[in-house]
C-alpha cells in the first residue's frame, strides 16, 4: 500500500489541479507540486480512476516546466487527452445522427447528462464523457424508438430501471423512460406532474449542427443530483459527476426559482443530502457560495464524502486505487459489495426513504430485466 504522508500528499496536489483545471483558476504556490515520477504516476491513475484527467492536465500544462511530471508521462497523458477530444467529437456525430433519426420518425427525444453537461465546462472537449442517454417521455415513444434501433439490424439489450440500451458504431447508447432516479415509488405522480410543469421550459442543445432538447433548467439540476444520490446509494460516485453540477450551478444558477428547487428536494426527501452536496461543492472543490441555487443552512461535514469519493473511484469500478497490488473479480466485487453497508447507513441521515426504497428497487429492476431477456 502507498503510505499514509504519501498519500496525503498526492491527493492533495491532485485536489488542487482538479480545482484549477475545473475552474480555470490562478496558481498561487508550487510546492505541493514537487513529486517524484512515481508519486506522478498515482496522480494520473487517480486522475484517471476519477474520470477527470482532461481537467488535471490541462492544469499541468499551467505549471511551470520544473513542476510538470516526467515528459514520458506528459506525452502519455497528451495522447489521452486527444483521445479523449476525438471520441468527444465522435460522440456528438452519433448523437447527432440518431437524434435526426428518432425526429424523423416523429419521435420526440430528450438527451440527458455528457454532452449536455459538458457544455458548461470552459474546454467541453476536455471532459471525459460515458455512455449516451437518451430520455422519451412516455412508453409509446419509448417503444417505437426501441423497435426502429432494432430495423437497424441492432441488437437491444434490457438495463436497469426499465432501460434499454446498444451498441452504435462502437458507443453505447442507453433509451430511458425515467427521468430522475428517485427511486421511492410514491414520488412517481409527483415528479411526472413536475415533468409537464417544465415541458416547455427544455434547454437546447448544439452538437455538431443538430438541435438537441435537454430538460430544463429545473429538472437538469435535480435530476443530476439524483443521479449522484442514486450511485451513491449503489457501488459510489466518483469527481467528474460532482464537477459537472459545479459547472451546472456556476452556469445556471442565477437563471433558477431557488424556492420551487428548494421545495422539490424537501418533497423528494432528498433536501439533506443536498445539503451535504453544496457543503461538498463548496469547501472540496472550491465552488463560490454565491452560486449555488440556494444558501447552505447547515454546513455538513463533507471530509467523509470526499474520502469515499476518492476510495470508490469512478460508480465504484476503481475501489482500493492507491493500493499497488491488483485484486481479482471476485475481491473486486467482495470489497464493492461490503462497501455498500457504511455507506448505506450514512444515507440512511442524507436521504432516509431514498436508502430505504434502494434495495427494493434493485430487486424489482432485476426481476424485470430477467423477464424481458
């Protein structure tokens, strides 16, 4: 295992190149800087477990050349992040290119999170995106896009909490029909009616000449951070997700009714954990309080939070990632599933009907999936 003081030290040059990449922001010292090639090497593999490397070295390349890491490691790097720009571009091609397919066919679409987020970063082109989400409002539009991806000779697979999703051109594409993954059942009438309340109000979108409807305003704020909530809840979340709603909130917030948002997380039950979120922004990752949508009441605790960040890596697929030595799948999935317990009684304070219904859930969703297969 890396040392305690090592560690220490690493994460927090890591911390402070993640907030001046996120921010665009002046450096002010060099010495925490100062790392040896191998303390390097973990940054960038902590860098990478964490999704946000086009951030941390877009900071690197700030630092005067006697702070910089190893030039193999620089050009390691740099090659990354080109990689990581051409699938960008590529993505927002696809996306493009199904969108006009679905418009076409007279089906309304909506895209959720990566592209859409991505927006509100300085270099859109830098951030690391997943898979491409798709929202349809209701189960008609749902099916009919289903079956006219499967006229394309595409096979569709059956996710989670009534998904779908396939392979284009070597990214997967994920159909939605939930909006926000709140998962307590008796908030299903109450988000739909919220849903229509903000039906005119979407946010479009540009990629590569197409018009894209993203939710609004409201509903992409809320449904990011149920989002977060809900990984949480699962195998963890990693820093790129929080760095999306800093952005969002540093974009956005101004432009918002902070009371309706308000009321939505106190009805959702979810206000707590919002709290703890925007208490996290602010003093892990150096959002100006003045953006957030609404003022902190209560000023949470959040080193915890960001040591099960860091611990869980990326929706938990990069547990133990300051450990040198390599686990197997089951311990991978050993270690990931006992993860869940603390973490599961510290929703229990945050989002208690959200962690209660949480299991019932998955349960359900996995009964479903293995119906429709």
């Amino acid at each position: 295992m890396v040392s305690e003081s090592r560690e220490r030290k690493v994460q927090r040059a890591f911390i402070s190149l993640l907030k001046i990449g996120l921010w665009n922001s002046v450096i002010d010292t060099f010495d925490i800087f100062i790392l040896s090639s191998s303390e390097w090497l973990v940054l960038y593999q902590v860098a990478i477990a964490q999704t946000v490397e086009g951030l941390v070295f877009d900071a690197i390349t700030k630092l005067p050349g006697q702070y910089q890491p190893p030039k193999m490691l620089a050009l390691k790097w740099a090659v990354r992040i080109d990689a990581i720009e051409r699938e960008n571009l590529k993505k927002e091609k696809i996306i493009a290119e199904i969108a006009g397919l679905l418009k076409a066919h007279h089906i309304d679409v909506t895209l959720l999170k990566g592209s859409s987020l991505a927006v509100h970063y300085a270099k859109p082109l830098l951030r690391l995106s997943g898979d491409v989400d798709f929202y349809f409002e209701n189960s008609d539009a749902f099916k009919k896009a289903n079956q006219l991806i499967k006229q394309k000779g595409i096979k569709i697979k059956y996710g989670a909490l009534n998904s779908t999703y396939y392979s284009w051109k070597g990214c997967e594409i994920e159909h939605h029909s939930k909006l926000i993954d709140i998962v307590n059942p008796f908030q299903k009438r109450y988000l739909k009616k919220m849903e229509r309340q903000e039906a005119d109000r979407k946010t479009p979108v540009i990629l590569d000449g197409m018009k894209i409807n993203s939710p609004s305003v409201l509903m992409t704020h809320i449904q990011v951070n149920a989002h977060i909530l809900k990984h949480f809840l699962g195998f963890g979340i990693g820093l790129r997700q929080f760095c999306d709603v800093a952005r969002l909130y540093f974009n956005t917030s101004q432009s918002l009714d902070c009371d309706q948002l308000k009321f939505a997380y106190k009805k959702l039950g979810i206000y707590n954990w919002m709290e703890l979120t925007h208490s996290f922004l602010v003093h892990q990752l150096g959002l100006n309080p003045e953006f957030l949508p609404y003022q902190i009441q209560q000023c949470e605790d959040n080193q915890w939070l960001m040591n099960d960040v860091l611990n869980a890596g990326n929706f938990g697929f990069y547990s133990g990632q300051f450990s040198s030595a390599p686990q197997t799948h089951q311990e991978r999935k050993h270690t990931m599933t006992w993860g869940l317990f603390p973490r599961f009684l510290k929703a229990q304070r945050y989002a208690h009907s959200e962690a209660l219904w949480f299991p019932f859930s998955r349960i359900w969703s996995t009964l479903l999936r293995r119906r429709k297969i």
